[in-house]
C-alpha cells in the first residue's frame, strides 16, 4: 500500500474552509450541492477518479491506488439517481487507509458508514446499486463539482462546503487564510465588547 508523504498538514489544522476560499478569491469552492453526509471534517491530499454515471469499478480501482491518508475525490458526473458509494466499498476505503470521500454523485448505506466513522461529502443518497464495467479514470485531473482536482491538491472540507487548494498555491494561502482568520476573531471580539 503506498503512503502519502508527510507534508505539515497540521499547519491547516483549525482553519475553516471560509477562510481558505477567501484566500482564493473565492475561487476553488465545491458546488454547494455538495454537503455532509456522513458528518466530519476533512483534511489531507487528494486522490482521484472520474467514474461514468452510476459505475463505481472505478472507484474500488481508485481505492486500490491511492496512498493511505488521501481522500478520494471523485467525479461521478452529478448523477444522483444511482449510488457508486456504499458500505462496501467504505469497507475497502477504510481497510487502504482512506480518510474520506467527496463525490459528485450519490452514496447509499449511510447509516453503516456513519457507524464505521468514516466521512462522506456527497450530491445525493439513493438506494437504488451502482453499474459495473465502463472503466473511468484514476489518478488524473479531474473536475469535481466545478472545481479541478489534482492529485495531491489540499482538500479542506467542513461544515460550509469543500474547498480545494492547488499545490504551488498553498504556502500563500496558508499564510493569508491564518491571518484572515485572526482578524475575523478580532473583529468579533470587538463586535462582542461593544454589545457588552
């Protein structure tokens, strides 16, 4: 199983994926159909895929490959009308040492994989099985939910959505977004002395 190389992500530890969009320009946010469905932040380096509508072989080639640690990011196409994700392949996730999956389609078997602990931003639940076969895409560029994803991209997701930060972006932004941060808390705390 190959390892995703130790790179200080918890320098991002604590800071909101609002603040990081910010620092982006408010660029490189997920479509807000994109939500929590198995409730849980994320934090660490992408993995992708790109699977046909409703086919999730892709996904478990996906899984095969990625290095533990990542989260599996995964352009299903938007399609919601059948699952690609569900306890089975969270089974699998888990055991490759994935931390979490975003995916521009459905999961299904929710109530499982939230007793397994493992996270999941997706479009849509529905109950209705994956397609086999039609081979996708592993391991490439991507598009996930309007924003292109790379392979080793910083995924930064929480309550208010995901955010992706490009590579040779990160220093900057890491260094704008903890200042932003800051002056959101100071701004606050004087929102806060003045309603004393």
């Amino acid at each position: 199983m190959a390892t995703a190389h130790a790179d200080n992500l918890d320098r991002w530890q604590g800071l909101a994926s609002s603040a990081v969009c910010d620092c982006l320009n408010r660029f490189q946010a997920m479509h807000a159909a994109i939500r929590p469905v198995v409730d849980g932040t994320l934090l660490g380096r992408a993995w992708t895929a790109r699977s046909m509508p409703g086919e999730n072989n892709t996904l478990l080639r996906a899984i095969e490959t990625a290095p533990a640690g990542s989260i599996l990011v995964v352009d299903a196409g938007g399609f919601v009308d059948r699952a690609v994700w569900g306890e089975v392949r969270t089974m699998e996730a888990i055991r490759a040492g994935i931390i979490g999956l975003i995916v521009d389609g459905a999961v299904r078997d929710v109530d499982a994989i939230r007793q397994r602990g493992f996270t999941v931003y997706a479009r849509g639940i529905c109950a209705a099985g994956p397609n086999k076969g039609w081979d996708g895409d592993v391991g490439g560029q991507i598009q996930c939910a309007g924003v292109v994803v790379n392979p080793g991209d910083l995924v930064v997701a929480d309550t208010d959505g995901v955010v992706v930060v490009p590579r040779d972006r990160e220093e900057q932004v890491l260094l704008d977004a903890r200042r932003r941060q800051q002056e959101d808390a100071d701004l606050i705390a004087q929102a806060t002395r003045g309603h004393r």
